[in-house]
C-alpha cells in the first residue's frame, strides 16, 4: 500500500519479500523500481520512503515527521 501524505512524501508499507518477485529482488532494487515508477509519471522530486518490516517503523515515522515540516 502506498501513501501520498500531504502530497510531500510517498509512503509505501508492506513486507517487501513476500510482494517482490517471491523474495528474489532486494529492498535496494526494489527501492528502485518503485522510484522509476514514480519519476515515470513526473513525482520525481517526491521523496518516498519504503517501509518493509515493523522494525523499521519508528525511524520512517521520524524521517516522513521531518520530510513535513
């Protein structure tokens, strides 16, 4: 699922393993691929950030708060 929050940032959220060609592609390309995406249809200037695993929540939360402001 992905997010446009405040139309500032891209936020996407689920566990890239189980989503990305069964697990084959790392987050890194993964990153990737969703970045060329986005600059494909002009957001190329629109931070996103990709969060795969829970663990990871509370740093996202803090970077998208500072990305905001």
């Amino acid at each position: 699922m992905i997010f446009f929050i405040k139309k500032k940032v891209f936020v996407e959220y689920h566990p890239i393993v189980s989503y990305y060609e069964n697990g084959k592609k790392s987050v890194k390309e993964y990153y990737n691929y969703k970045r060329d995406i986005l600059n494909k249809y002009g957001y190329s200037k629109y931070p996103l950030i990709i969060i795969e695993n829970l663990k990871k929540v509370d740093s996202a939360i803090e970077k998208i708060k500072s990305l905001l402001t």
